[in-house]
C-alpha cells in the first residue's frame, strides 16, 4: 500500500474540512471551559493517550496491573493533581464489574465520566476459516464489557444526575471489506447500543467516538504506515465530549479527526437529517404503493 498517501483513510471518513491529528485549542484539556474539576471518570482498558488533566479522580480499569502501573506513572509526568486509582478486573464478569463500581462507590459515592476503551481485534480470517473461540471473544469485550460496565455506571449514577458515557469505537464498524468480521460487527453492535443508551437515559450524553488511527498494539500491519494519529488527540476529544457543549451529540458516531467547531456549526443540519447515527436505507411505508 506504499503508493497511497497517508492520509488516505482520513480524508475517505472526512465530515468536516478541517481534520486534525493532535490535539487542538477547542479540545484543550487545560481550557477553563472544559473544567472536569471535582468528576469522576472510569476508563476501560485504560490508556495515557485519555488520562488527561483536570479530573478529581481517574479510575483506571484493565486486566493487566502491570500495564496499569505503567500508564499510571505515564500520567503522573502529565499532572499530579488527579488521584489515580488502579483496579485490575475482568470486565466480562458480572461479579467484577459489580465488585468494581463498589469499590467506586465506597470511595467517591459516584462516578460522572465512563470512557469505554476497552477492546479487542481478533482474526483477520475469513468467516468459514475463522476458530470460533478468537472470532468470538471480540463480542465477549467489545459488546459484553462494554455492556457490563456501562450497566454498573448507570446503575450507581442514577436517574438524577447528569453523566457521560464515551465508548470508543473503530472505522471499522461502518466499512466491509474482507476480514475482520468479529472485531467489525462488534463494532458496530457498540453504535446502536450507545443510540439505546441515549435514548433511555436522556440525563448522560452517550457518544460513540472513532478514534483516528494510531499505532497500537491492536494496529494491523497495513494500516500502520497510516497509523499517525496522536492518542491525545482522543483523550483531548473525550474531554470535550465529557462537557454541556457536545450534549446535543448524544447517540451519534463521530471521529476524533473532525472539527468539533465545525461540528457545532453544523448542529442544526446534523439533527435535522439524523446524521451521524445508523440507518436502515430505502424508501419505506405503504403509501408508496397506493
């Protein structure tokens, strides 16, 4: 794939002209308007690309503790003004979930930010080649952990406080090629979840966020020569989200890579045409026929 720019893939998914791969003044963690003072946020397979300043507290959520002491320390050179807490859990089982959000509840009484990052990309195989246990597992993370934990974040929030759910998503879930079908369909399973999330609890903005690409562990090896995006610049973006000011986007797809000033200009054209959101297309209803 040499002879294609690497910008390709950014410019194929743009919605907005300008497009960013760093963070930017308008997603800037330390502006006063994007205060996070006195929140609480939960990210799932935590990461110092989201960590950003201005939290009260960061609860940081993956099975590895090692890797959580490492993005601990990672974020202890950004700011030490945030409580870290680290707590290792299996977020496929019940019990660990349930017994996380305890824990969160004895220590801060609430939580107000859930940023889903955890995820999973299994086999690249066609389906009929596919071992069922791998291409599996993408839905027992993707879909079932992200389910669990919202649940419990909802359950601890409550009906009358305001939050935000960030669950991040992929590219992959509204593209089909060949391959990748477990870690594509998982993905999009994410985005109506996060449409049903918005529309049963209208107190937490629900935002489902590609976020660029950016060379992961989980990056396959052709798209790394594109893999130029900044993990700041979604963490920056997921701050945002985490404000009054992107309420309105609740139950939408965006990409870390768009202009949120844009996307504010466009507000009314967004709502208007449902943009943003899944569709079922065709022209529909009875009368067409009479």
């Amino acid at each position: 794939m040499s002879d294609i720019a690497d910008d390709y893939y950014l410019k194929e998914s743009a919605y907005t002209r300008t497009l960013y791969r760093e963070p930017y003044p308008s997603i800037d963690p330390t502006s006063p308007a994007l205060s996070q003072a006195g929140r609480v946020v939960v990210i799932t397979g935590a990461s110092s690309g989201i960590g950003q300043r201005g939290w009260a507290a960061i609860i940081l959520v993956a099975l590895d503790l090692d890797g959580l002491q490492e993005i601990e320390k990672a974020l202890k050179q950004i700011t030490t003004d945030v409580e870290y807490i680290l707590q290792p859990t299996d977020i496929t089982s019940p019990n660990a979930v349930d017994a996380l959000f305890e824990v969160i509840k004895t220590k801060y009484g609430h939580a107000d930010v859930l940023i889903n990052n955890a995820g999973t990309f299994g086999p690249t195989d066609r389906i009929a080649d596919s071992d069922p246990s791998l291409w599996w597992r993408d839905f027992e993370i993707n879909v079932k952990g992200t389910y669990l934990v919202s649940r419990a974040f909802l359950k601890l929030l409550g009906a009358n406080r305001s939050g935000s759910i960030i669950t991040v998503s992929s590219g992959f879930a509204v593209y089909v090629d060949g391959g990748a079908s477990s870690y594509s369909v998982s993905k999009l399973t994410s985005l109506r979840f996060s449409e049903y999330l918005a529309a049963e609890y209208p107190n937490v903005n629900c935002v489902t966020i590609q976020p660029g690409i950016m060379d992961t562990t989980i990056a396959i090896d052709h798209h790394k020569p594109f893999a130029l995006d900044s993990p700041e610049l979604v963490g920056s973006t997921g701050v945002w989200l985490a404000t009054d000011a992107a309420a309105w986007l609740s139950g939408r797809f965006i990409s870390a890579n768009w202009s949120v000033d844009e996307l504010i200009a466009r507000k009314e054209a967004i709502l208007a045409g449902d943009d943003l959101t899944i569709r079922y297309q065709g022209k529909f209803g009875y009368e067409q026929f009479e």
